[in-house]
C-alpha cells in the first residue's frame, strides 16, 4: 500500500519526503484555506509548487465546480499545470460526465467523497483512475468505514476493475494497518497520522537500553 500525505502544506510535504514515506499528495479546498492561500492564481501556482517539490508523486488537486462544464474548466487547467496532476472530482452526476470526459482526454482523475461501494463502482465505470472512500466520516454516522473498504476491494476484484481504492478520511494508525490489510492501493493522511505508526513503547524501551548500554563502551 502507498502512503499519500493529505495536506497543503509544504514544510508537512518536505517532512514526508524526507523519510522516503510517500508516493504522492491529496489537498483540497478546506486544507488550501488551512494554508490561508485564497485567489485562484495564488492556487493554482501552489499546486505547481507542491507538483514539482514531489516530483513524478501524483497531486490530487480538487475542483470547485460542481457542474460539468465548470469542472471540465477548472479539470483541464489544473492537469495543465504539471503532468503528475490528478483531477479530484465530486461523486455527483455532474462529476461522472466530467469524469468520462476526462478519461476521453487522457486526464487521470481521483472521484472523491465516496461513502458506498454503488458510488465506487459507477466512479470505476466512468473512467476514474481513483475512488475516494471516506472511512473516518462514515464511521462518524455510526457505520463501519473499514467494511465499506472491502466491500470496494471484493467488487473490484471479483469484476477485474483497475482504479485504484484511495482510503481517506483516516482518522488514526489502526485505520491505516487495517487499510493495508483489507488491500486499499493507497491511503492518504496527514503526517501526525503517518508518524504516529513510529510509535512503539518497546521501540523506546529498547532504544534507551541500547543509549544506556552504549555509556559503558567509553
């Protein structure tokens, strides 16, 4: 499983990559905010920063429109800005039209706020190179979004589909293992999350007998 770091925030991105843990980026509107970039030029030319500081990484720049011809638009001038741009589209009707449209068009598209395994497999057939699940918000409305990743992962084998199952809207370190498990191709999360599976108190046990050991060799 790949780990996506799910952040606008360069100095978070920087960090990532230099523990060699991630193979691409997701950001959208709420984390540019975060960032407090506003305009669409100071946008735009963000999403270029963060596309060449990654690399080939794949970004997952997200659209604001939520018709076709708007998202169409803003879809085409984001895949402009750097080849390994990804157009992050909307599960809405809308975002399936824009979807084919952009697969039509040699555009990879990421088909977000997916919360059941009908919306996975409609994304798949529109073209989308990745589903979205959010499993941290399902699980806030009492369901189970760890179920929900299996159901995605059972259909797409069973049917041979290619998209790729992008697990967002991880919430914590169990989310992730249980990710990998259940066969999500990519899980996507902020850094605190990513460095929380660092955490080990035998590691720290360990590492301090070594630190006290290491005093005698002197």
């Amino acid at each position: 499983m790949r780990f996506f770091i799910d952040t606008a925030n360069l100095a978070q991105i920087e960090e990532a990559l230099a523990m060699g843990v991630i193979d691409g980026v997701t950001t959208n509107p709420s984390l540019m905010a975060k960032e407090g970039i506003k305009g669409a030029k100071n946008v735009n030319n963000h999403y270029k920063t963060i596309a060449n500081l990654v690399g080939d990484r794949d970004v997952s720049a997200e659209v604001i429109a939520t018709d076709f011809e708007g998202m169409k638009s803003e879809g085409e001038m984001f895949a402009g800005l750097a080849d390994n741009i990804v157009v992050k589209v909307p599960m809405i009707k809308e975002g399936l039209k824009a979807i084919n449209y952009f697969k039509e068009n040699g555009i990879r598209t990421n088909c977000t706020l997916i919360f059941s395994a009908g919306q996975a497999l409609l994304a798949a057939n529109a073209g989308a190179n990745f589903v979205s699940p959010f499993i941290g918000r399902v699980d806030d409305i009492g369901w189970n979004g760890l179920n929900l990743i299996e159901d995605i992962f059972n259909i797409f084998q069973k049917q041979i589909i290619d998209t790729e199952i992008l697990a967002a809207s991880i919430r914590n370190p169990f989310h992730i293992i249980e990710c990998a498990k259940l066969g999500a191709d990519v899980a996507t999360c902020p850094l605190k999350s990513i460095e929380a599976l660092l955490n080990h108190p035998l590691t720290d046990k360990g590492l301090a007998q070594f630190m006290e050991d290491a005093k005698k060799l002197s």
